[in-house]
C-alpha cells in the first residue's frame, strides 16, 4: 500500500472539504425537519404528530433496510461518485417539496430522501479514516463530526426562525435544495484514498455478509451497552421532532418561530455537551457519559408529562438535548476502540441500523400516542420506554463486572 503523509488536520484539503460538505448538508437537512413539521400541521393540524411519525418511521425504514446493504458494499463503491450521486438526487426531492398538496406525496419524498441518507451516511463515515489515517486526528474528527450535528441542531431552528419572518417555510425546502448542491459539489472536488483490499472483497455480496456486522456488532459488551442507551436517546429525538410543534401550537399557543426556538434549544444543551467532550473524555469514561444521559433523560420526559409552561418547558428541551448528547457524542469513540481498521466501516453502518430501529419504534409510539391519548400522556410514555432502556443499560453493566 502507498505510503500516507500524515498533514495537519486544517490543512488536509480533503477532510476540509468533506467536513464542510457535511456541515452545509446538516444545515440543509435541519432546516428540513423544522419546515417539515410546520408542513405537515398546515396539511394536517392537530393530526400533525401522526404524519410526522409515520414519515419518519419510512425515513427509518430506509435506514434499517438500506444502511447495512451500503455498508457491506462501502469498500466496493467508488465513494466519491457514489456520495455526489445521492446529493445531487436528495436536492432535486427537496426541490420538488414546496409543490406536494397531499400527505402522501410527503411520504414518498422522504422516503426517497432518506434511501439516499441511509447510503449516504457510511460511507461518508468510512471514509474519514482514509482521509485521516492519524488515529488522534481521527478520534478529534468524530467529535468535530458530532459537534457539526449538534450546531445543526441549534444553528438551523434558529435560522430558520429568522428566515420564517421574510419567507414562507415552503421557500425554504429550496434552500435545503441549494445546500446539497453544494455539499455535492465539495464531495466532487475530494481525492479519497484507496485503502488495502481485504480477502473479504473476494466473497460474494450475500445477506450473511451483510449480517456479519450487527451479529459482530452485537457480540460485544460495551456496544450491546450503548445500544440499550441508544433507546432514551431515540425517544428524546422522536417526541423533539414528532411532538414539539404540537406542544407549542396547541399547548402553549406559540407560533412557527417560536417552534423552531424551541428545537434549538434542544440543540444549545447538546453543542454544550459536544464541545466540552474531549477534555471530558479524558477524566470519565463514555460508559459514564452515558448513565448521566440516561437519567437526564429520563428526569427531562416526566418534567414534560406535568405539563410545564415556556420557562419548564424551555428547560425539557436543554435537558434532552444534554441528555442526548451525552449519549452519541462517545459512541464514535466506543465502536472504534471495539473494531479493527477493516471493520470499521462494517460496524458503523451496524451501529447506524441496530439505533435506527429505535428510532423506527420510538417516531411511532411518538406519534400513535399523541394521536390517541394527547401530547402530555405521550412525553410520560416516553418517559417509561426511557427508563426501560436505562434499566437495559445497567442490566448489561452489570454482566460485564
């Protein structure tokens, strides 16, 4: 294999770019599930939170079934083609969006957009490595990765909130359209390397290849650990998503800015979270990030089942989105301290299909029990599922001592 000079991180043109692709696609992407939801209670009203949960349910269809498939093929694919493909096609879906009149234009648009994503993802993920073949540059890169999704979080809620007082939110699915034009055009201008090829590119592409992963995945203790954790994690994203237009609409009378202020304080307790992780990793270990995630969490549902005003409710949606982050900002670190350089990509598109089946479950007990027992009774039922996956959690723990 050719040799790899190790460059400075900010003067690696091609992790520069891979990192500003993703940060102008999240940012695209977050100002989607903002004017999503705001979409989906002009179409629907009160019934929003059922549409926001079945549309997300495919968004983690595509996920679950497409994820693994792209992972087993990731060192086949010619990545950087592959990933300009999906953003070229993801923007022509966000492009047509402000045009749909009926919910179920809605659900196939995301579930197309989303069959991109779910192909998207790992190998973006796999590629990091090869562009950062520099271990601590590397462990910095998937904390900066991670922080970029939690700026997403606040910075797009809040732009969003500043664009909705000039332009309708419909205008704004042609800005998400922009932005993957322009992430695709910086995955175009990437020279990823070619890592070694492994016996493993001369087996056949089968389902038990594709299953190699979530079995070995699953095989190992501190990952089973962050899967369980991974349940609160999904619970607190699926009602912040599914439920917060709602609330604010119905319960606390708000409006479109004030909605997408509230997701972006969601994303203020994450980023505060993200950018104090590496010199908190450093002292205690993810497996503690993760415990105080969970009780977070937890403290943060049954806050929201009382029915707080803005001021508790504020305070609801910092906490989730600490709580959040407490969980996925280590669990980089966690896969790959538990995998070999060849497996990585094969254990992160695991690790993206085995939690995005908690997603799966979570947006539709989200959405079915808002519909049917109202907002309030939902964020104590999500409360209970995240005291089952903090109780999985410890379960796990303590077979490991």
């Amino acid at each position: 294999m050719d040799q790899v000079i190790t460059l400075p991180m900010w003067k690696n043109k091609n992790y520069v770019r891979l990192l500003s692709a993703q940060v102008i696609s999240l940012m695209g992407t977050g100002i989607s599930s903002v004017c999503l939801a705001l979409f989906a209670y002009q179409l629907a009203g009160k019934d929003a939170s059922m549409v926001l949960s079945i549309a997300f349910a495919l968004k983690m269809l595509a996920y679950i079934g497409l994820a693994p498939l792209f992972g087993a093929m990731a060192s086949r694919l010619p990545k950087q083609k592959v990933m300009f493909f999906l953003d070229i096609v993801r923007a022509l879906m966000f492009a047509y969006l402000p045009f749909v009149t009926q919910v179920w234009e809605i659900y196939i648009l995301i579930f197309v957009i989303n069959a991109c994503s779910a192909g998207f993802t790992p190998l973006f993920q796999s590629s990091l490595p090869q562009v950062l073949p520099n271990k601590d540059q590397y462990t910095k890169a998937l904390s900066l990765s991670r922080q970029a999704y939690d700026l997403e979080l606040i910075f797009s809620p809040l732009l969003t909130a500043l664009l909705l007082g000039i332009v309708s939110f419909k205008f704004l699915f042609w800005i998400d359209s922009i932005s993957f034009l322009l992430s695709g055009a910086l995955i175009f201008l990437c020279v990823i390397p070619n890592m070694k090829l492994t016996q493993s590119l001369d087996k056949k592409l089968s389902w038990s290849h594709i299953k190699y992963g979530i079995q070995s995945y699953l095989k190992v203790p501190s990952l089973r650990s962050l899967w369980y954790a991974y349940l609160a994690a999904a619970s607190a994203s699926a009602m912040v998503i599914v439920n917060t237009v709602v609330y604010v609409r119905d319960v606390l009378s708000g409006n479109d800015t004030q909605t997408a202020l509230a997701m972006g304080l969601v994303g203020l307790g994450s980023i505060f979270i993200a950018f104090n992780s590496p010199k908190w990793l450093k002292r205690y270990s993810p497996s503690q990030f993760n415990l105080m995630g969970l009780l977070i969490i937890c403290l943060a549902f049954f806050l929201g089942a009382w029915t707080p005003p803005w001021f508790g409710f504020s305070l609801m949606c910092i906490a989730l989105g600490v709580g959040m982050s407490c969980i996925q900002t280590p669990a980089g670190l966690t896969i790959t301290q538990a995998c070999t350089d060849e497996d990585t990509s094969v254990f992160f598109s695991a690790h993206f299909s085995l939690t995005h089946f908690w997603w799966l479950i979570t947006y539709i007990i989200a959405g079915v029990s808002a519909q049917y027992l109202g907002v309030v009774q939902a964020y104590f039922i999500m409360g209970l599922i995240s005291l089952i996956s903090l109780g999985l959690y410890l379960w796990e723990q303590s077979n490991q001592k």
